[in-house]
C-alpha cells in the first residue's frame, strides 16, 4: 500500500528553517567540540566531510597549520546539537525511528 503524498504543514516548514538556521549560523570551535566528545581524526573527518589529511593540519604547528573553514565549524556545531539532542529524545521516539528503519521485506513471486 502506497501512501499519497501531502504537503508539509506550517510545522514542517518551521522545523526545516530552525534546522537549516541552525546549520548555517551555528559554528563550534574544534577546541571546544573536543572538550565535549571523544572522537578520533578519522571520526572528525568523516563528521566535517572532509580528508583526514585535512584534520591532521588543524593539529600541526608552524606553516602547515590550518584552522577548519566555517563550514567545518557548522558541522561540528550541528553534530553536538544532534548528539545532545539524542540523549534527551524519548524512548517512544527512538523504537519509532527503528521501525522505520527496518531492512524491507523481499517479496517472492
């Protein structure tokens, strides 16, 4: 069964420009994002998406440092907003989300 599709609500578009407001105005220090998760290069790579080759840079000293470019530090910001919020979300909303997220069934003929 096929369910028709429907035009998001006054809410939807609310929570997608809060979300998309969050992700452009936010940014988060990498310092800062390490005092707050544990998380290696390869992890902070693939959260900024981009090489780990990068994210050595930000740790190096002298010529070769760089700094991680404002659309690192919106990534960083917007994975702590998602992990903070994770931790609070209700149970009811987690057993949802793996309902939906299960593998489909295969239908034989």
């Amino acid at each position: 069964m096929t369910l028709a599709p429907r035009p998001p609500s006054h809410t939807h578009w609310c929570a997608l420009k809060l979300y998309l407001q969050l992700a452009h105005n936010e940014l988060m220090e990498l310092e800062t994002f390490l005092r707050l998760w544990e998380v290696s290069r390869d992890e902070l790579a693939f959260i900024c998406d981009c090489s780990v080759t990068t994210v050595n840079h930000w740790f190096s000293q002298g010529e070769h440092r760089r700094f991680p470019s404002e659309k690192h530090q919106q990534k960083l910001a917007l994975t702590h907003h998602i992990w903070t919020t994770i931790e609070t979300e209700p149970e009811y909303l987690r057993v949802l989300r793996t309902m939906y997220h299960k593998k489909p069934r295969r239908i034989t003929y």
